[in-house]
C-alpha cells in the first residue's frame, strides 16, 4: 500500500499534537509548519518510522521575511523524501528575528551538516549543536549574512544598479546583524 498524504498527516498530528500544523498541499507537495522546539524530534520521528520511512533529506535551507513580526523573521525549510513510496514533503519552523536558531539535524542526517553551514553563511541562522558551524562559502571575516533581505544586493557607491528595482532599499543595510 503507498503511502498517502493522510496517513502522514495523522501520523504526525497523532505524534506531535498542536506542534505540528497548518497542512496543506503547496505544488503538488504536503507542507506543514512546525514549531523550531521539535522540529528535530519531528524529522526523527519521520525518518525512523517503519511507516513512513522519510530517509531522505533533499534539502534544507533558511528564508528571511524582514515584514513579518520578530517572532517568524525567519525560516528553515527542510524537504524529506520516502525512496520507497516515492513521496515528499516540506517541513517549515519560523524563528525569531534577533535570535535565528534552531537545533541541528547533524545526528539525524549526515547530508545536514553542509547545508545547516551554508545557510548560516548566508542568513546567520545558527544550528545550536553543529559539529562545525562556520561559514563555507563566504570569507570568514564577513560580519554580514548576504542572503538577509536588509543586505544590498551591491556596493552602494555603484549608479548602475539601484536596489529598489529588487524589492529592497539601500538605506536599511546594518552590518551587524
């Protein structure tokens, strides 16, 4: 029998109760927002269930929604693939603006390891028990996070290339953050 999307769904709201919800199809794929205090018990649990078998993590990666209030700024959004069913799903915990973290996934999924350091490198969300968590793309003097939303997309000094075109203003950039 394949696994179906409601046989997902109860498994983890039967499991995890009010910390995993708002389910919903998104393109074709089950997507659910879960609260960053156990999204790693809840991507255990999917992957070690002999039901639902999401041995997969394809990818994981960090959004910065600079308008929403301080307490979803941020997200990491992890997809899971089940290999023998052919079925995937999007996992999303929004964190806080002035203390992007979240636990690690190092210890559920090796493949974590790279893609928790390139999204530190890049939006400066911390992955609270990483084995190595320090840029992997970027100089590692930058005191910046380039894919954060208040970065300029160029050098300000530049008249050829104006940041408003992109969704973005060049006066709210602050290094420090």
């Amino acid at each position: 029998m394949a696994l179906d999307i409601l046989t997902i769904e109860k498994a983890v709201r039967d499991r995890f109760d009010e910390n995993a919800f708002n389910f919903r199809m998104e393109e074709d794929i089950l997507t659910f927002e879960v609260n960053p205090s156990v999204i790693k018990d809840v991507v255990r649990f999917m992957k070690e269930d002999e039901i639902l078998r999401f041995i997969f993590l394809t990818d994981l990666c960090g959004v910065h929604y600079p308008d929403n209030n301080k307490d979803a700024q941020f997200a990491v959004v992890y997809h899971l693939h089940n290999l023998v069913d052919n079925v995937r799903v999007r996992l999303k915990t929004y964190l806080n603006g002035d203390n992007p973290e979240v636990d690690t996934l190092t210890g559920v999924f090796d493949s974590a390891n790279w893609m928790e350091r390139e999204t530190y490198d890049f939006y400066g969300i911390n992955f609270i028990g990483h084995p190595n968590m320090k840029r992997i793309l970027n100089d590692d003097g930058m005191v910046s996070f380039p894919m954060r939303k208040n970065h300029p997309l160029e050098d300000a000094g530049r008249t050829d290339k104006d940041d408003r075109f992109f969704g973005r203003t060049s006066h709210n950039y602050e290094p420090n953050n």
